[in-house]
C-alpha cells in the first residue's frame, strides 16, 4: 500500500483489495478524511466493489452500511451522516453534459458541506466539476483482486 496526502487530506495511491472487507475498510479509511465538499469519481467494471467502497465511506461518516445501495434505478441516494452524503449511479444514462442534468448535479454541488460520490462517473464526459474531486479507479472483477487508485484533483471527468 502506497500512498500520499493531498492538500485536503485525502489520501492518494494504489492499494490491493484482497476481497470485499478490505475494499470495505478502504472506503471507511477515506471517509474518516473527508470533510465536506468533495466529490469522489469512481470507475470500474460491474462487481468491482464500488458500492462497497461507498458502503465503508458511510460508515465513517456515522451512518449504517447495511442501507446504503447502489442508485442505479433511482439515480441519486441522500444520506445524512456526520456529512450530507449524496450517492450517485450514472450506469443507466448516456455519456454527456445530460448525465449530470439528469441527477441535478448543479443542485447537489451548491450544497458546500456535501460528498458527492459517482458511480460510473466517466459519464459525466465534459461535465463542468469542482476542483476538490479525487478519481477512485477500482479495477478487477469476479474473485480476483482489486487494485484500487485514488487520484486527486482531476480537471473534468472526460479523461476517467
């Protein structure tokens, strides 16, 4: 496990995820650093563990795991913790500036003290986004281990 601090105390880095407890206790380990305002991008195959990385975020932030599940039907998830917690699943738009129209990503990002987590967020393809974003990258799938990176300050989601 390799990692570094950014300005906003998230760490960065690459770490290998041996099953879903570890991909869990990663999320918890970021979600102890947030502090309001970030929005985390997360990409990867389908049953690569994002939700799961989203559940142990949660769980830092004070709230149950076992009721946080994947938007893809209903797009946007609120959750209120020790942070406002907004999950968002793109899986089911079209890639474009309308996938963030579509879930009121304007709306959600004026809320200063909220995390937005995105999953599927290379939808979101010239999508105007804040500066204090960090690229989570989970890739692997079946039960082969993940290999997770988390990169900071990404310019716009066209490159995820």
């Amino acid at each position: 496990m390799a990692t570094t601090q950014t300005s906003a105390t998230i760490s960065t880095g690459e770490w290998v995820s041996n099953n879903p407890v570890e991909t869990f206790n990663l999320g918890a380990l970021i979600g102890e650093q947030l502090q309001g305002g970030e929005v985390l991008l997360l990409s990867g195959p389908l049953g690569a563990g994002k939700t799961m990385f989203v559940k142990g975020l949660a769980s830092s932030l004070g709230l149950d795991p076992e009721e946080i599940t994947s938007p893809s039907f209903t797009l946007v998830n609120p959750y209120h913790g020790r942070l406002p917690v907004y999950h968002i699943d793109l899986y089911r738009l079209e890639t474009g500036l309308h996938a963030g129209h579509a879930v009121d990503l304007d709306e959600l990002l004026s809320e200063e003290n909220a995390v937005i987590v995105i999953e599927w967020a290379e939808r979101l393809a010239g999508y105007p986004l804040p500066s204090t974003q960090w690229r989570i990258i989970i890739e692997g799938d079946g039960d082969a281990a993940r290999r997770i990176r988390i990169l900071s300050e990404m310019p716009s989601a066209d490159s995820l």
